[in-house]
C-alpha cells in the first residue's frame, strides 16, 4: 500500500489512513447488514462476472428520480451499483461505492456537487438495501432504511446528453464493474419515501420505470423488466479487463455514428473483385492502367471497405455531424446527385487531378485525364440501379485510376516512410465495443505510462510503397551503444514517439523494456526511455534512463531536442484510486545531457513539435480553476520554454456562468481536445487530430487558422475527414476512433494513420493504402497494433532559429533575473468596469498537487479542485496602464490587476512562467491577438524606469491558509462586533461564510456550467473581493472606518487568492492549527 511513499512519510500516512478508517468505521452502519436478510436472495447477478444491460433514455434522465437495490459486496475497488449512459455525458449518474473506503457514493457530473458520499462503508459481505432520491435541488441516500445523506445540489439549464444504456454492475461504458452480487434494482420517476427495509421483494407501481429481479446465472439470459417499461436487460460478461479481437461485423443498414466505432466493413470477396476489375479494365481498355493484377489483396479489401461506408453516407446512414460549411474541402462530402460510391470517386478523382495539374513539378496527365473522361462516359450511360454488377466494376476501375494518379504527386518523391506499431488498448475497429478505463490507458494522460503499452510493435519503414510494400525493422540487430543496455538489442518492450532530424538521417524515439501492463511501478524498467538511431539501423544511442516516462522527442532547430517528462513532479488533480503524475516541455541537449524544463505548468502536456517560424506547439492540459475537461488545446512557445500562449480554443463559452450568463457549452460540436499538432508546411495552418480527454489520441482530423477570430466554437476550424465525429463532444469517451498522428505535406495531401493502417489521404477524401498492418505481422493482421506517426525518409527544410532569450545553461550566480512588461493593462477584449483606475499589479504562484490522490486533503477550498496559492507580491501600475517588473522564475503565476483598494479587477483562471534571463512583454491583459498595438507618441511610463521589485503585501511571503491568514481576523475583529450589533454573519467559520464568497472551481465534465464559478475565464469587476458580499461590505461605510488597514488586505487578499481554505496539500492539522507548512 505504501510502496510509492518515501520511509519518513509513512507515520504520517498511517496515521491518515487509520483516521479516514475509523471514521468509516465507527459510523452506526458500518459493518452491520439489514437484519434477517443473511439467505434472502438464493438467486442474484454475480457481478464479479456478469452485467446486465438495458435500453437508456429520457425516463431514466427525469427527476425525480428513485434507485433502489439489493447488493452483497466484497470487493474493495469500485463497485458500480446501477449506472446511467457514459460518464461523459453530462446527464449521466451512477450509484456506487468507493474504493477501499467502500463507502456508498452517487456521481453526477452535471449537478453541483458532482458526487456526493455517504461515509458509510457498505462493503462488507452482507446483504444491504442501498437507496438513491434525486430530486431537481436535493440527493439522499439511504442504507437500510436509514437516510444517511441529505446534500443540497443544483444544476445548469442546459446540459449534454449523450445515449448510452442503463447498466446494472458495471460503468454504461464497461470498464469499472462490481465486486458482489446484485439481487434486484427498482427505478422510480417518483421521490419514494425510505423509511425501512422492505420485508418482501420489491413491486411496481404506477411510479415504477424499471425493476428487475436478477436471477440469471449465464450471459445470454434476458432478465424480464417488470415495469410498464417492459425494458428487458441483458446479461453479458463483464468487460472489467480489455477483451481480445474477434472480428464483428454489424449491420450496414442499422443507423450508426459518423466514426463506425468498432465496425468491420462486411468481409470482401476479393476473387469476385479482382475478377470484375480485370473484366472492367479489359472492356475500357484504359491506357493508364493495366489488367489490375499489379493491386494487392490488401488494396482491394480496402476499396471494398470504402464503397461500403460510401454507401452508408450517401443513404444518410453515417450522419454528417457538423455543417457541410465546416468541411475543409466540399469534395470530401457525400450529395444526392452522386447517387452511388461511384459517382462519388469519379469526382473526386476529377478534383484531384484538376488540383495536381496546377503543383509545381507536375507530372504528365493527359493519359489519365483521357482515361477519367472514359470512365465518366462509361459511368453516364450505365444509369445506378439499373446493372449494379456493371457499376461496381466501374467503381472498381475508377479507384485503380484514382491510386495511380494519386502516386503521382510529386510530394511523393522519397523512397521509405518510418513509423511506430504500437499496441493500443481500445484502438482497433475488429474489436466491437470492447471499452477499457483511465487505468488501462484509457485517457489522454494516463495512455503515455509505458506500462499502459500493450508489449509488441516496433519502429520500422516501408519502402516501395507505391508498388509492392517491403517493410524492414530499423533497429533490427542493432545494438545499444552505450549505457545500462550497452551491447544489447531492443527485442521486447514497446515503441511511441518517432521524430526525424531536418536532414533526414537520424530517427528519435521512446522506448520501454515493460512487459506487465497497468502495474503502476515507476523505474527504470516500466518507463519510457529516449533513444536515436540512424535511418539506417546504426549507432542505436540511449539518451535517458531513469524512473520517469520521457517520451515524443523532438528535434529542435538549433540542435536541442525537446520532449516530454515526468521529472519535475507533481500530480493530476482529478483521479481517484490512481497514482498520475502530471508531465510537461523539457529540453536536453542532442547527446542527453543539460535536460532543462521548458515548462513550469501544473498539469499534462503533449506532442511538441516545431512550426514554420522556428516555435514549439504541443497541446496543454489548461485547468486552474476550471472544469477538469477544459483547455486541452493548441499552445505555442519559443525553443526554449518563453512565453507559453494558447492562440486558439482555451476559453470557450460560457465564459462565466453568473445570472445573466446566456451562453451553453460550446464545446460540444468543436474538437474537445487537439493531439499531434503539427504545422503544414508554406502555409499559416496546422493539422491535428480532434481526440478524446476519455481516451486514446484518434479521432477526426482537423485543420486549425489562427489567422481567423476564434469564436470559441468551430471558427478556426475546419474538418478534413467531415464524417467522422468529434469524440467525447459529438459520440461518447472511451471508444474506438479512426483517425491519428497525419504527417501534411502541405494543406492538400497528408500521411495518416487510419485504424491499423497507414495512407495517403488528400483534401477532396481520396484515400489511398501505403502500408497495412498485416506486412509487419507476417501476412496476418495484428488487431492490437496500429501503424501510427508516418514520416517520410527524407531532408526537410530547418525552420528558423529562434535567438535564445534566456539565462539557461549559465551558472546560477551568473543569470539576469527575469522582468515583465506589461504597456498597458487596460488593453482588453472586455472592457474594465467604468470608471476603473488599475493601481498595482499582484502576482501569485500556484503550487502543483505534491500527492497523488484526489480531494486529499479534502476541501483545499471550496471546491474539491482548488489549489493552493502564493502571494509573493504587487508592483504598481502606472497612470497609462503600464508596469513593469522583476518577477519570481520557474514557477507557476496568476496575475491579477488591483483598483485603489487592492482588490482584483481582473484574475487569470491559468497560469504562465517565465525562465531565468527572460524578458516577457504583454500589450495587455487578454488583449485582442490577431490586432497589432496602436502606435503611441510616447513611451510607456513604467519603461522609463528600472523595474520594480515585487512588494509583499503582508510583510511575510507564505500561503494562503484561512486559519492563519484571516480566522483571527473574523475572530478578534469581526465577530464581536456582530455579535454585540446582531448584525451581519455570525458563523465566520470557513464553511459558514461560503455564501459570501466568490469563488472559481474546476470539477469534472459539464461543470463549466456550473452556476457563478463555472465558465472558462474570468469577467473584469467580476471576482474575487468585488464580486463576494464579504468583500463588498467592507467598503462601505459600516466597516471602512471600523476594519483596521491589516485586517482589510488580509481578508481582500484571501478573497482574490480564491478564498481557499489550506495552503498545502500536506500537514492539515497543522495548517489548521494556524502553524506554516
């Protein structure tokens, strides 16, 4: 249990655990079964095993809303009692217990609070009647009989639904089930009264919308809905641990999504199909092509595959889930007046060879602009369901004129492509419906620990790939030459990350020697490491080796390499049950050595890469005081780690969530989070792929224009694979996706991974297969592996230095300090509260989680995501708006501008850094990007001088604690006034002052809409002190003259540092006591 901890925590820890333990423990429940129930139920649902499953929908979303059930558990990790579509959807819930406190739990992720918990452990071996009544402004939960919760809770108007079924023993989406049995469940559109434990079995009534009496011993037993409902549940096996590839094939006519998650094209007969492509190809006598035998079985299937979804969108049977206006390329949309798959190639393939005729270095064309006029003719006079054998033909004729014009663009002028297999958990489309968790991989964090790898794959290239594909592994019989490994090969483990240097002779890229998945040991052996070998399979180098995953490296202009890492510590604040640590930009030098962090954040990010202006983009995890699933977009910074932006998607609406908010999510329809971000050569844009938070990085690919006004939805955005939903903010987390890690050679053609496979895919919808899965698996294809991250074997151009700004590499003594300036603050999209005067300038640091679990300590603030702050100081702000400053490196900052009362204005909800030597220059505060500064006749006043130096505002630099900060000062000042004039609050305790506070707070999915902390970013006049009662009374006239000076800042100070309770995540006794920790 304590394996990760260091020896001198444990008494402390110890200590925790067998506090939280008694006080589970000690509860008048705990431990104690409803009485006479010991052999109540000889029939039940073994849940260790089995689930059953039932139709969801919109009775099961009403309230009120009464669960009831009889279970018998011994399981200590999660047991999902009765759950309600997938945790993404912000309409779904689900009863529970917890882990190893086994405490009775329900989780709604869009009400507020998300989760609410009983303290009743439930988990012990006997048979309990557990109970849930959810009303629109109230929970309680009940066992045996007995209320034990009784928890307030509110909701946004609008939340976001997405369909799932009614599951019974485990999570709707599988994943996480339950250690027990389960003997009957009643669902109820009523507030039933719980007042005992029935003495017989549970009965319908007019009320009742769902009851079941789970007495099936198999999977395949339909267990009998006895509500009018008449919704039958099936029972299945449980899908607790990842179930290995058996090939589904579903039916083509049956309504599905745009991503054909899990679905197999019907099995190709490619005897028939070679057959009618020769006897076409014959008949037309094209001059381009030959009789067809040149086109592998593999090519083929793959044609067979594509008329199949063809077929299925132009019958409207795979939706287009935005506006045909978000299409990249119109082309790559399916019309009526196509009529058939072929009607759909012909014109693309007109578009593709329109678009080639006009590249640089064009091929000749004439020969298949004649044959593409035959085949069109041919295609006219054979009318669509008139002779479809001689229509499918012609389709097949039409995609072998299509693949040899296609392998005609001169972007393909290199010889191999280098790529990595890798095993996914939940990646292939053979598998069906098979979902996995957050602690198999299943989440865009937790998917890059090693051992969330599954074993196998490799790093390999494929050549002669336009003709017959040879693959060859890169690092076959090579051997390591230096380090740990020295003189041995890479035979086991897993492969991620590939990156080629400019001049196209050395490949980077991480690697594990791990062989047992989901073990969550942190060393040397279960990590990634990085590694450079040359094209060619020479001096294969170790360039780390430690206990911490360093992966996606990177290689820089300068010759630095950038990648990702673990090294700096901290954890995610949102898991429960799991150890996450956060990871972010690090840099080193080409041989390994001078590893320097480029970023400071507080949570995850991913893939860097460089752009046509010589910066680092990757993808952020960007939530400080905001939901847990924000902010997972595009970011930039210099090569070495300065000013880190996000240009593009961080703070989509609603951007507060106060009364007079009328803005919904807009995330939904937009990608909810962007992967594998990389620039498209000679041109402004960038590809990426629109991915899950809940899951892998496939997905739908998109391009990205900063140049065009971000609108918080889908204005920066366009589709290029436009049938294929976004996930999680269009089809549901955790499934399987198509698309991943393109390779653009410019805004037209790209390489891409499309489920197992590699191809060419343009911008018209034309795909074509370079590589397939099966010639690295000897003939036979690999269904847990995908052939993911193509480059192509070739020099490229560098793009440009960016000159270093920083003091990194010199000796400590040695470096300037870094300063900020900042010309004017009143520079800003929202315009500041009349009449405000900015005078000072605060700055704060947030300070990273430093334990792994969630909500521990519980209630960091008033909300269970808060995180500590701070205050190192203010500087002043001059007349003009200007001010200019030495601020404190590496480290993460809030910056907050102050009115003459010292109250906040304006607050960041992220955070930003600045390096050692760095000068870091603003135009404003969260002033308009894509406007340059008007020109000024003077320079701005704070420039004029040397910097300032940051000022404490309380004498003393140490963290925001209620008990230390501002408890004495509602005790000795406050309280005795109130009391004494029976006036204003009298309960000054943290938890009874929460109505006069504001405050930001994160949570999980759906609770940006949260009201009055939600949204995704501040509002100017509207936080902190100004925005809370507490802080507005004490200007006026009350307790202005009553409140001595100290007093004020202190308590405006807690209120703008978000009101938070500790001021660690360790030692809350003694920070309760008022000591520093």
């Amino acid at each position: 249990m304590f394996k990760d901890l260091s020896p001198s925590l444990l008494p402390l820890v110890f200590v925790r655990w067998l506090v939280a333990a008694a006080l589970v423990l000690c509860s008048p429940l705990a431990g104690r079964g409803a009485e006479g129930t010991e052999d109540r139920f000889a029939e039940y649902l073994d849940a260790h095993r089995l689930v059953a499953k039932a139709e969801g929908g919109e009775a099961y979303r009403a309230r009120p809303l009464t669960i009831e059930c009889w279970a018998r558990l011994d399981g200590r990790d999660w047991n999902i009692l009765v759950a309600h579509e997938p945790k993404s959807s912000s309409t779904h819930w689900e009863f529970y217990t917890y882990r190893k406190s086994g405490e009775l739990a329900l989780y709604m992720p869009g009400y507020q609070p998300s989760e609410i918990r009983s303290g009743v452990d439930v988990v012990d071996g006997q048979w309990r009647y557990l109970a849930a009544v959810i009303e629109a402004d109230r929970v309680r939960l009940y066992v045996d009989g007995q209320q034990v919760v009784d928890q307030p809770v509110s909701r946004p108007a609008e939340l976001v639904t997405q369909a799932g079924p009614l599951s019974l023993g485990e999570l709707s989406e599988g994943g996480i089930g339950c250690g027990g049995a389960i003997a009957e469940v009643r669902i109820s559109h009523a507030a039933r009264s719980i007042q005992e434990v029935p003495t017989g079995p549970l009965t319908a009534d007019a009320h009742t919308i769902g009851l079941w009496r789970l007495d099936a011993r198999e999977a395949g037993v339909t267990v009998a809905d006895a509500s009018a409902m008449a919704n039958d549940a099936l029972v299945q096996p449980a899908t607790q641990t990842v179930v290995r590839p058996t090939a589904e094939h579903r039916d083509p006519t049956s309504r599905m999504s745009g991503s054909q998650v899990g679905v197999l094209a019907p099995p190709a007969d490619r005897e028939a199909s070679r057959h009618l492509l020769a006897a076409t190809l014959t008949e037309l006598e094209l001059l381009s092509l030959g009789d067809g035998s040149e086109f592998r079985d593999a090519v083929l299937e793959d044609w067979e595959t594509q008329y199949w979804h063809l077929e299925n969108q132009i019958a409207g049977r795979e939706e287009l889930p935005g506006s045909p206006d978000q299409a990249f390329d119109r082309h790559a949309l399916c019309y009526p007046e196509d009529r058939d798959p072929l009607g759909v190639v012909l014109r693309r393939t007109a578009a593709l060879l329109e678009h080639l005729r006009g590249m640089p270095r064009a091929p000749e064309l004439d020969a298949w602009e004649r044959d593409l006029t035959a085949l069109q003719d041919a295609a006219d006079a054979v009318p669509p369901g008139q002779h479809p054998e001689k229509r499918k033909g012609l389709y097949l004729a039409a995609c072998a004129l299509r693949r040899g014009l296609a392998l005609t663009n001169p972007h393909l002028d290199f010889e191999e492509i280098v790529f990595v297999v890798r095993g996914v958990p939940n990646g292939s489309r053979a598998w069906g419906l098979q979902p996995t968790n957050d602690r198999q991989g299943q989440h865009f964090h937790t998917q890059y620990y090693a051992f969330n790898s599954i074993p196998g794959g490799g790093l390999f290239a494929v050549g002669d790939f336009k003709t017959t594909p040879t693959v060859r592994n890169v690092v076959a019989r090579s051997r390591v030459a230096n380090g740990r490994l020295a003189g041995k090969e890479l035979e086991t483990g897993a492969y991620l990350s590939p990156d080629l240097s400019f001049d196209g002779q050395t490949i980077l890229f991480a690697w594990t020697e791990n062989e047992e998945l989901h073990s969550y040991e942190w060393n040397r052996h279960t990590t990634w490491n990085l590694f450079r070998v040359g094209v060619d399979g020479s001096d294969l180098t170790q360039l780390t080796d430690s206990p911490w995953n360093d992966f996606d490296p990177c290689f820089l202009p300068d010759g630095r390499i950038a990648f990702i890492s673990e090294r700096r510590g901290g954890y995610i604040r949102c898991f429960g049950g799991l150890r996450v640590p956060q990871h972010t930009l690090h840099s080193m030098a080409a041989d390994g050595s001078d590893i320097r962090p480029l970023s400071w954040f507080v949570t995850g990010e991913w893939h860097p890469s460089v752009d046509n202006n010589g910066m680092i983009v990757y993808t952020r995890w960007d939530y400080v005081d905001r939901e847990n699933c924000l902010g997972s977009n595009f970011w930039i910074c210099t090569p070495d780690g300065r000013n880190p932006r996000a240009p593009h998607g961080n703070y989509p609406y609603p951007w507060h969530t106060f009364d007079d908010n009328t803005r919904g999510d807009s995330r939904i329809g937009r990608p909810y989070t962007e992967m594998n971000i990389r620039a498209v050569p000679g041109s402004r844009r960038y590809i990426a792929t629109a991915a899950p938070h809940h899951g892998e990085s496939f997905g739908s690919l998109v391009m990205i224009d900063l140049a065009i006004p971000d609108d918080g939805h889908m204005s920066q955005v366009k589709r290029i694979t436009p049938y294929v939903r976004f996930p999680e903010s269009e089809q549901p987390a955790r499934l399987q996706y198509p698309y991943g890690t393109a390779w653009p050679f410019d805004e037209n053609f790209y390489l891409v991974n499309w489920w197992e496979n590699i191809y060419l895919l343009d911008r018209f919808g034309n795909r074509e297969l370079l590589c397939e899965n099966s010639l690295v698996f000897g003939g036979t294809t690999n269904w847990n592996m995908r052939l993911i991250d193509p480059i192509p074997i070739r020099r490229r151009p560098v793009p440009p230095i960016v000159p270093p700004g920083t003091s990194a590499g010199r000796p400590e003594g040695e470096s300037e300090p870094a300063r900020i300036s900042v010309m004017n603050v009143y520079n800003s999209d929202l315009p500041f509260p009349e009449g405000t005067h900015i005078r000072y300038l605060r700055v704060l640091q947030d300070i990273p989680k430093s334990n792994p679990q969630m909500d521990e300590p519980a209630a960091m603030g008033y909300h269970w995501e808060n995180t500590p702050r701070v205050p190192l100081g203010i500087v002043p702000v001059e007349e003009d708006g200007s001010a200019h400053f030495e601020a404190p490196v590496e480290r993460a900052l809030i910056f907050q501008v102050l009115d003459e009362n010292y109250m906040a204005v304006q607050t960041m909800r992220s955070v930003t850094h600045v390096q050692r030597g760095e000068h870091l220059s603003c135009v404003g505060c969260h002033e308009d990007p894509l406007t340059s500064p008007a020109a000024s006749a003077s320079i701005p006043l704070a420039m004029l001088r040397p910097p300032s130096l940051l000022e404490p505002e309380l004498g003393t630099v140490e963290p925001v604690n209620f008990y230390r900060l501002v408890e004495p000062v509602f005790r000795d000042t406050c309280l005795p006034c109130h009391r004494q004039e029976n006036a204003g609050p009298l309960d000054m305790s943290f938890e009874g002052l929460r109505p006069y506070v504001h405050y930001f707070g994160g949570g999980m999915r759906g609770e940006v809409m949260a009201a009055n902390y939600g949204g995704s970013r501040s509002i100017p006049g509207r936080v902190g002190a100004r925005q809370s009662r507490l802080g507005r009374a004490l200007l006026d006239a009350t307790h202005r003259d009553r409140v001595p000076a100290d007093a004020y800042r202190r308590v405006v100070l807690w209120l703008d540092a978000n009101a938070l309770r500790l001021g660690a995540f360790y030692d809350e006794q003694r920070q309760m006591a008022g000591e520093l920790v």
